[in-house]
C-alpha cells in the first residue's frame, strides 16, 4: 500500500499544479479527447473502468493494463469527420509478474486542404495533422488496486506551421472480482506546450481532464453497468447533469459483447434546432476468437457527421 499512497499524493498534486497553470492561454490538443478504443466509445466514449483484456484501453486508463494479455498488438480506426480519420497503434508488454508496459501512437489526419490568399485566389494545398506517440507503464499495487503512469509526446503540424507539447496521464484503478466492482480515477493530459503554434507566441494548454468512473458485473445476469463522471474541474463550464456518461454491456459470453452509451454533454452540445439526432448515444459490439479480439462501435462526435471506429488485436 506504500506504493498506493505515494501514487496518490502526486495525482493530488499534480492535478492542482496543473489547475493553476491551466489559467493562460488557448486550450489545444483537442485530438485527445476522440476516442481511440471501440469498447469505451460504444460506453458513451468516455469510459475508464471496464476491466477487459483490451489493450486499447492504453489511450483512456493505462491502468487497466495490467488486465491483458502479454505481447498484443491493437490498431485503431476512426472515420471522424468527412476526410478527417484517426488512427492508432499500440502494443503491450509484460514485465514480471505485476507489471505491464506499452507503447503507442495516434494521428489525427484532417486530409488535404486548399491554400488560398487574402483575396481567396487559390495558392495550392496543405495538409494538417495532429500526432500522439505515448508510452505506458501500469504495475498491479495490491491484489485489488493498479496503477499507471503515461508519458506523451504530442506534435500539431498544419501546414508551415508547428507545435509541440509534452504531456503525462495518471491512472488508477480499484477491482474486486468477487463483487464485480471496479472503480477508477484518471487524470488525463497534465503537462504544457514547449513549442508554440503561434508567431506571436501564444501559448495553448493541454486538454486537461480528471475523470471518475465506476462499473458493476451482475452475477446473475449477463449485463454489468458504467457510470463516469467526465471533466469534474471545470463544473462551471457546463450544467451538472452534462458531465456524467451512461453505459451497459450485454455479455451473451466471454467471447462476445455489445454495449450501448449516453453521454449528456455530447447530445447537448450537437442539438440542432432543438433536435438531437440521436446525438449522444453510441452502440457497439465484439467478438474474442481466441487470440484475435476485434471491436466496432457507432457514434456521433460532430454535428457535421457520424463516426465508426474499429479496433483490431492480437496476442501473440
């Protein structure tokens, strides 16, 4: 528990740090905040305490790594909007009996663009992307508790222009097998900028977000609930209900399962003439077919279009 705590001390501080820092400057990065795992997006897209053996959960809680298998590779698929797609490759890694590392990468590429002067006459084309390389390293504390660190490397290109940031993730995890019960707290994108987008120096903050979650197995029913709480430092920003996400997981057996989400702020932020469109809502399903694991799943993340994202392992 020695380790626990001192884990605990530096997500307190840190996420208080990174609070007062947080106070200048343009938000950027937004990138980080689409989902990479099919699983946790068809949970409403927010979700960080389901305890599958799902390496893609490298992008939302590091800590549930601890839960899969040595030696697997994950890729990642977003169709996010008209040209603009993310993809996404991960791999994990063993270490001993009780820890686990991984290495990952995510781009966000927004296609190819035209360039145009001041009088819109047409100069060319160019592309923009934005690039995600992290590496993680969750280790088990305790029978019941993990807990993980991630370091991240974030790099915007559009066009000439360029930035780069570094950024940390802190993850911990709390799962009773015998009850069912995991519960989670992750700080996400603590960290700042050290090469600025801007000519005139304007410097944009990392995306910050602390997230609590918690999900419930059934034992007498194939069915287990999520519930998290997304975004909890900034309740002024929006209304109380809009940071909090719905899930459910329907596991007909260990190899197969379909979930579907709410999350309130995205259906409140994409109404359009007081019309929702079934925005918020997200649906997915998976198959485990011994050491291959694929997962799909359907939501909407911009008012402009519907999103499918894929993920596909490997245990080898």
């Amino acid at each position: 528990m020695r380790h626990l705590n001192k884990l605990v001390c530096l997500f307190v501080l840190l996420s208080f740090a990174v609070q007062s820092w947080a106070q200048d400057g343009k938000t950027g990065y937004q990138f980080l905040n689409v989902p990479v795992g099919a699983h946790s997006a068809a949970l409403g897209g927010a979700n960080i305490s389901i305890v599958e053996d799902d390496a893609s959960m490298m992008w939302t809680n590091a800590a549930m790594l601890t839960n899969v298998s040595d030696k697997s590779l994950v890729l990642g698929y977003n169709s996010y909007i008209h040209s603009s797609n993310l993809m996404a490759a991960g791999f994990t890694k063993a270490i001993g009996d009780r820890g686990t590392w991984a290495i990952g990468a995510q781009m966000l590429d927004y296609g190819s663009m035209d360039e145009t002067d001041e009088t819109g006459a047409l100069m060319g084309s160019f592309s923009a992307k934005d690039i995600n390389l992290q590496t993680s390293y969750s280790y088990l504390l305790s029978e019941r508790w993990s807990g993980a660190v991630t370091a991240k490397l974030l790099m915007s290109n559009y066009a000439n222009y360029s930035s780069t940031a570094i950024g940390t993730d802190l993850a911990l995890n709390y799962f009773n097998a015998e009850t069912g019960f995991s519960f989670s707290v992750v700080g996400r994108n603590l960290g700042g900028q050290i090469k600025t987008l801007y000519d005139d120096g304007t410097r944009e903050t990392l995306p910050f977000n602390l997230a609590l979650g918690f999900s419930k197995d059934f034992a007498n029913a194939p069915i287990r609930i999520s519930l998290t709480a997304d975004d909890v430092t900034h309740w002024s920003d929006v209304n109380f209900i809009q940071h909090f996400v719905l899930g459910a997981d329907i596991l007909p057996s260990r190899n197969t399962w379909v979930a579907l989400g709410y999350n309130f702020r995205r259906a409140h932020e994409m109404k359009v003439l007081d019309k929702g469109h079934w925005a918020g809502f997200s649906i997915g399903g998976g198959l485990n077919v011994k050491k291959f694991k694929v997962g799909v799943a359907y939501g909407k993340y911009h008012v402009a279009a519907s999103s499918v994202l894929c993920n596909v392992s490997y245990s080898f």
